[in-house]
C-alpha cells in the first residue's frame, strides 16, 4: 500500500508523474504498464481512507474541545469576583493549590500570589514567636537568629513537610517585614489606598512595629520615599546631591551601600566573628576567613601554568604570575618600573614624598641627590673624569698613531 499526501496530486500531470515514479523504482516495469487500472483504483482506494481518518480526526478534536468547555470546575457564589479578573487569577488559584515554595538561598521561600495562604499565615504566625527574625539588623545578634530561623524550619518542615534552609528563613522573614513597610507607608501616604493582601497586612500590624515608618517627600519632584537615607540615595542619583554612601573614617565614596559596608568590614572595623582561632588574622568576610584557613591547612591547589610552582591562594598565585611579565607601573618620578602597585606607592613615599627626597638625578649615572647645587657638584666629577680620560689617550702614542 502506497502513502499518499492528497487527491490533488493525483490529478491531470501528477498522475502521468506518479506512474513514472512507479517505472523507475521498480524493476517490473512491464507488469506495472498492464496494471494501470489496478493502481488507480488501489490509489483511490487510499485516498478515501485518508479523507475518513482527517474526518473522524476533526470530529474527535470537536468533542475534546466541547468537553474541555463542559467539564469546567466553576466557583462558589463568594469567588465569582475572583473568575472575572481573567487568566491571572486563575493562574493564582491553581498555583495555591499546588503549594509554590523554592528553597534557594538569598530568596524568599515564598510568592505572595502563587504560595497557599496557609503557608503563608502559618509563617507569619512563627514570626511573632521568634522576635529575632524581624528585630535584629545590623549583624546583631546573629547566632540567635539562625538559632530562630532553624526553629521555624522544624516547625514547617513539622506541619508541612517540607524544610528551609537556616538563610532561607531569614531571607523570607526580610521580606516579608519589606512588604508590610511598604503597605503600611503607602497606606499613609495615600488615602485611596489598596491592598491586594489585606489578610496578611491585617496579621503583621498585629505585632510589628510602625513607630520608625514614615513619609518623606522630595522638595524637587515631589516622590515619597521610607526614610532619609533614600530620599539621600534619590538626590545622589537625580538630584545632583550629596553621596550618602561616604566613609566616615577616610571620607572615600561609594555607588551603593553595599560597597560601603564592604569597604568599612576590609579596612576600618573588621567583625569579631572571622577572628581566626590559629593566629591573629582578622578577616573582613566570610570568604576571606575561607581563604586566610588555607594558610594553615599547607595545601597548595593553585599552580602556575609557566614555571609550575604552587601556592595557597589564588592572590598570591595572581602576583607570581605578574614576575613573568615586564614590569607595566612606571613612577612618575623618576624612570624606575614596578610590577606591583604597592611596591611603586613605598617607592613614592620613600624616595620622593619624603622631605629628604632625592627629586634630582644625574644624567650620567641617574644617581639622585636632594639639592640642585649637590646635582652640579657631581656632574663635574663626570667632566673632570671624561677630561681624564681625554689626556690620559693623549698621552699614549699607539693611540696617538691611530689618530
């Protein structure tokens, strides 16, 4: 039995085309030239199958579709509100349901529109029991709040089944407080308010604090922000202002508060928690303190690809590296080269910032000197010994000859 794509093919030329395809596939061509007839009516044979099948097909899709319309769930009278905002909340239904929770770290757990309000209300209940979680800021009391958020793991992980990470919790629990603020400060600022989760905002009013929300408008364009330090991030950035990401210690500025912190951690107060227990190494973050312990461990996992040797770090790996390349830093001084920028900042300082520096050096020898009159008065040893030398070559007759 041959497939055939359609009657239209087989209609006029593509008839005469089909049969030629016929003689040249198949050896028997003589056999084929007396069954013409034969063909045609295996040909139309095939064709009306087909056009059964799309038919049966098309009615089969018909009743798959009016049963996807006829089997519809439809809602109690009290959620008829919810089925007319479309596609959304169906999306949002439907997701509740299925209980939407992720366990990744630096993100909530959560989704306000896709996570059960079970879920939800359960956590903000466990919220109120561990003050931890939403009272400490600013690295306090850091051991009791992982000791918190591990509780409201267990706790979840009880009723629920599922488990969060320690951060995951604090993470949630951040975020959470960042949304009431917002509700609660747009409530203020607005009369025409709305919240889309009023069951939620209604719990957390219950006990978190409100004292420390407030409005601030901008002169210039007037826009609300939550506290002082944005409105001071909005004039940086729209404004032309002030930076308020500055360094109180060294007075150096920062694009973000970020950067700051890391900035003040590295250089001015280092946190106690990354003292390191074998020696007097203060690390300003965690992967420092994780690169410092590689130190005492005596591993050397990083390699150089040139000369091969090994180090314990991938710092100190960087500056080996740099011995195999001409030295780039150039002293704006003098014409001395460094490889290393700290090694050319005490070159500076030694030999040029000094008020004994060496600022004047000889153009024979580039030996430096403090003074320009002590710079003339070595010269002059150059002269006298180039004059020498002079005498001394006249003095001598094999090159007196040469001349």
């Amino acid at each position: 039995m041959w497939k055939v794509p359609g009657a239209d093919a087989f209609t006029g030329v593509g008839w005469d085309a089909f049969m030629t395809h016929l003689r040249r596939q198949h050896t028997d061509a003589i056999k084929l030239d007396g069954d013409d007839s034969e063909i045609q009516d295996e040909v139309e044979l095939e064709m009306a199958n087909l056009k059964d099948a799309e038919d049966n097909s098309a009615s089969e899709t018909e009743e798959e579709q009016v049963q996807s319309f006829t089997n519809v769930e439809f809602l109690d009278e009290s959620d008829d509100n919810e089925l007319c905002r479309g596609s959304a909340s169906e999306e949002e239904s439907e997701s509740s349901q299925a209980n939407y929770v992720q366990n990744t770290p630096q993100k909530p757990f959560y989704s306000l529109l896709r996570t059960s309000p079970e879920i939800i209300h359960y956590f903000i209940d466990l919220l109120e029991q561990h003050t931890h979680l939403w009272q400490s800021h600013k690295g306090l009391f850091r051991k009791e709040r992982l000791e918190s958020a591990q509780r409201v793991s267990d706790a979840m992980a009880q009723r629920f089944g599922f488990s969060l990470l320690p951060q995951v919790v604090c993470t949630s629990s951040r975020s959470i407080c960042a949304w009431f603020e917002r509700q609660f400060a747009s409530k203020v600022r607005s009369k025409g308010w709305y919240c889309r989760y009023p069951a939620y905002y209604d719990r957390l009013v219950q006990f978190m604090p409100t004292n420390h929300i407030t409005v601030i408008v901008c002169d210039e364009c007037r826009r609300s922000f939550l506290n002082e330090y944005q409105l001071e991030v909005h004039k940086y950035r729209m404004h032309s202002g002030q930076n308020p990401n500055v360094c109180s210690v060294c007075n150096k500025g920062f694009g973000c508060a970020s950067k700051l912190l890391e900035h003040r951690a590295r250089y001015h107060f280092k946190p106690v928690e990354w003292q390191c227990k074998l020696c007097s190494y203060n690390a300003p973050s965690k992967w420092d303190y994780q690169q410092h312990l590689t130190v005492h461990s005596g591993q050397r996992n990083y390699t150089c690809e040139v000369c091969g040797q090994s180090y314990k770090s991938t710092s100190a790996l960087a500056v080996h590296r740099r011995t195999h390349s001409q030295p780039r830093l150039a002293c704006p001084h003098c014409q001395k080269h460094f490889r290393e920028n700290s090694i050319l900042k005490k070159h500076i300082k030694r030999v040029h910032k000094r008020e004994n520096s060496r600022n004047y050096a000889c153009r024979v020898c580039w030996r430096r000197f403090q003074t320009v009159e002590v710079l003339k008065l070595h010269e002059r040893t150059h002269v006298n010994f180039h004059h020498n030398e002079l005498e001394d070559d006249a003095d001598d007759p094999e090159i007196v000859s040469e001349i």
